[in-house]
C-alpha cells in the first residue's frame, strides 16, 4: 500500500486510479485553487469520503493557465491523466478535439442521474461555459464575479466619502488620482489609487490581465467577437475607450514603479482599490487594521458590466473509474454542499437552490462583502463564445493591452494588429 502511494507521489501526473490493497477506489483529481482556498476543498472532500468510505480523493495541485493545459495534454499523451481535472473554459476545444474528456451526456441517465430541473439551477452563464459547440462537457464547481475592493479608511483620509465607492469611469479616474500620494514626502509614491493589471503577454497571468479587462470593453458597450465568430470586434471603439482608460489611468498614477500583487499591495495599504473575485474572501476576512468593503465595478459610457464565470471539473477517459469521478462530480454541486463550500472558500455557489438555503441566507446578512459578491451575479455575463483559438485570441489580446500600456502607446493601433492576428487565426477554421 504504502508503495502504491510514494509511487503516485514519485511520478508526475501518474493517474494512480486503481482500487489499492485496503480495496478502496482512488480517484485522482488535479486542481489549481488558491492557497486561501485550500482549506475548504479538503473540507469538501473529507466529508465526501465520510459519506462514501470506500473512495479516496487524492488532490493534487497545477499551477494554472497555460501550464495546467500543456501537462494536461502531456498526460494524455503519456496516458497518465487524471481521473478529473478543474479546467478553464478555454481549454475545452483542445480537450475535446483531442477526445480526452467525456461528454456529460455519457452519465446524465446512469445510476447517479443528472436531471432537467438540477441543469435549469446551475446558473445559465457557467453552464454555457462548460459547453463547446453546444454539447456539454464539463461542470462548474464554483462561481465568480469580478469586484472592487476599497480601503474606506483610505477614502476617509482623502476627503472621499467611503460610503460611496467611484460609479463610473470619471469618478474610477478621480478617486485613483486623489488616492494617490506620498505620504511621507520622500519623493516616493507610498499610496497608489488604483491597480491596473498588466502582466507580460507570453506569460501565465496574462488571461487573469484579460480577463480583468474584459468587463470594461462591454461596459464601453463592446464585445470580443461577432455571432459567426469569423470575425473579432474588441478593437472597435468601445476596445479602444477601454485600453485607453486603463493606459490613461496607469501613466497618470505611475504604475509601473508598483510592485507588489494587487492583494499584497490591498492588504499591506499600499493601494487604495484592486479588482478581485471572492475566492479571496478567506484572505481579506483577516484584515483587522483597517476598513474595507466590496463594490461593483464603475459604470461605463454604456452600462454596467462583470462577468460571471468560474472554473469547471471534467472527466477523463482514461480514468479506469469514470462512474465514481461522475459521482464526485455530482456532490461537488448538490446545494448544500455548494453552500458549505462557498461559506468556507468564498467562491460563490455554482446553484440558484444553494443561494435559498436558510444557512446560506444567514451566512449572508453576517458577511457584508460576500454579500456584496452575490448581489453581482444579476449583473454578470459570460464571456462571449469562441469555439477555436481562444487560447491564441487571448494572447493577442494580452499582447496589445501590455503594449499599450507599459509602452504608453495607441491602443486603436495595437488592438487592430491584435484583430488581424486574431482573425488569421480564424480564418483556419
């Protein structure tokens, strides 16, 4: 048994899903969650083995974004995936068109059904994620929306009223600049308003960087792509309004002398604002210095915009024990085991049931900023659909929004050669 064990350790990605001496199912699960989320999921699968003692879930952590997809695929060539593995969205083409995972359909009228009215629960823009070319393939173990985080006792001490966070793109523009200033005269800034994302295109946190600006593109009343997705249109001018505000915003505070994390630089005061999802509630729960509170994002010229998204499990078919991955699968997103989860990670529930539940609502009246989370799930869209390329799109996109700012260059001229590459892209269809 216990050389079982060291070997599953021993050996990168090894699926190690086969019954073990004590006769109980192994079922391997790659996952890339925060470390402020980790407590919860082992919370979350102790009690899954409690209830069924003869599964083991062994977790095991992959760095996200680009390099949890490139050992994905290693594995699958090597025939050593895992049972199941939390995915993004954007991979799914590349999983499916590999055929290295199942649809859900393989399961839904099996021992462990999945039926209409459970679907009709999970909230419409995390089930549409979980789908490529319609069919889905995957489901959403949690949710979230993109927030503003600000530091009210900041808000105080600037002359702002701290219970009225910026409402749209002039007042985002105004606060970030009273915010900012050196406190101690040294001709160093020690308080920047507002954190604007901007990571190196080629490397893993570029889609956190577009996925950051993406809601201010639809605020400006824009979109990534056309119905036909022949054709991409983040580069019009609601792509341009929106580069433009971020780039006019990170010259203006002098960004590019900050170095810290957006949530280091939150709790350490070193920045007033940062955009954020709840997953990092567990974190921020533990400021005690001083006073905080969640937003919405600012409205745009056209309206107000977040998106609701959120990370999906799929399974693998090359688990030797798919069945028992469906059945974990199935209590990830029973209600209350989403609400007890979400209380516990700050992720939000993937179920409009789990939200009804009376724990949860009194969960809610006691935790303002998850509260405060939830209350955006009616104003949080999808990302619009992409069949093929979106990896490659997201990149292009990454690419013109670090051109532009760190080069404090024309962000209708970088967004165009970003569409072009985009479109190149597209057209191999």
């Amino acid at each position: 048994m216990k050389k079982i064990l060291l070997l599953c350790l021993l050996v990168s990605g090894l699926a190690c899903n086969k019954s073990g001496e004590d006769g109980r199912t192994r079922l391997v699960f790659w996952h890339s969650f925060v470390p402020s989320t980790l407590p919860a999921l082992e919370e979350l699968i102790t009690d899954y083995q409690k209830e069924n003692p003869g599964v083991i879930i062994e977790a095991q952590y992959v760095p996200t974004g680009d390099a949890l997809i490139q050992k994905l695929i290693t594995s699958i060539q090597s025939k050593t995936a895992p049972d199941m593995s939390w995915i993004h969205s954007d991979f799914l083409d590349k999983l499916v068109e590999a055929k290295a995972i199942y649809p859900v359909s393989y399961f839904r009228n099996g021992e462990n059904k999945l039926t209409d009215e459970e679907l009709k629960d999970i909230f419409p823009p995390l089930l549409e994620a979980a789908k490529w070319k319609d069919t889905l393939y995957a489901l959403p173990m949690e949710g979230t929306v993109l927030s503003l985080l600000y530091n009210k006792d900041a808000f105080r001490k600037a002359g702002l009223n701290p219970d009225h966070p910026p409402a749209d793109w002039n007042e985002l523009y105004q606060y970030a600049t009273k915010l900012t200033f050196d406190k101690n005269k040294d001709g160093k800034t020690d308080q920047y308003g507002f954190y604007i994302p901007v990571f190196p295109a080629s490397g893993q946190l570029s889609i956190w960087m577009v996925l950051q600006w993406s809601p201010f593109l639809w605020q400006a009343g824009g979109r990534e792509i056309n119905d036909n997705q022949d054709k991409v249109t983040f580069n019009e001018n609601a792509g341009v309004q929106a580069l433009n505000l971020w780039r006019d915003i990170y010259s203006q505070l002098g960004l590019k002398n900050f170095s810290l994390s957006h949530d280091m630089g939150f709790l350490s005061q070193s920045v007033a604002m940062v955009m954020d999802g709840p997953w990092n509630l567990p974190l921020y729960r533990k400021i005690k210095d001083f006073d905080w509170a969640v937003a919405p994002l600012p409205k745009g010229p056209a309206k107000s915009a977040t998106y609701f998204a959120g990370e999906h499990v799929a399974i693998f078919r090359q688990s030797k024990n798919p069945q028992e991955a469906w059945k974990f699968l199935k209590y990830i997103i029973r209600p209350d085991v989403q609400a007890k989860f979400s209380m516990n990670s700050g992720y939000l529930p993937v179920r409009q049931a789990a939200l009804e539940l009376k724990q949860y609502q009194e969960f809610l009246q006691k935790d303002a900023p998850m509260r405060s989370f939830v209350d955006q799930i009616s104003m949080g869209q999808a990302r619009a659909k992409i069949d093929h390329y979106r990896v490659e799109i997201n990149q292009s996109i990454a690419a013109s929004v670090e051109k532009t700012i760190l080069g404090n260059g024309d962000a209708k001229k970088n967004l165009d050669e970003a569409a072009k590459i985009s479109n190149n892209y597209l057209s191999r269809k």
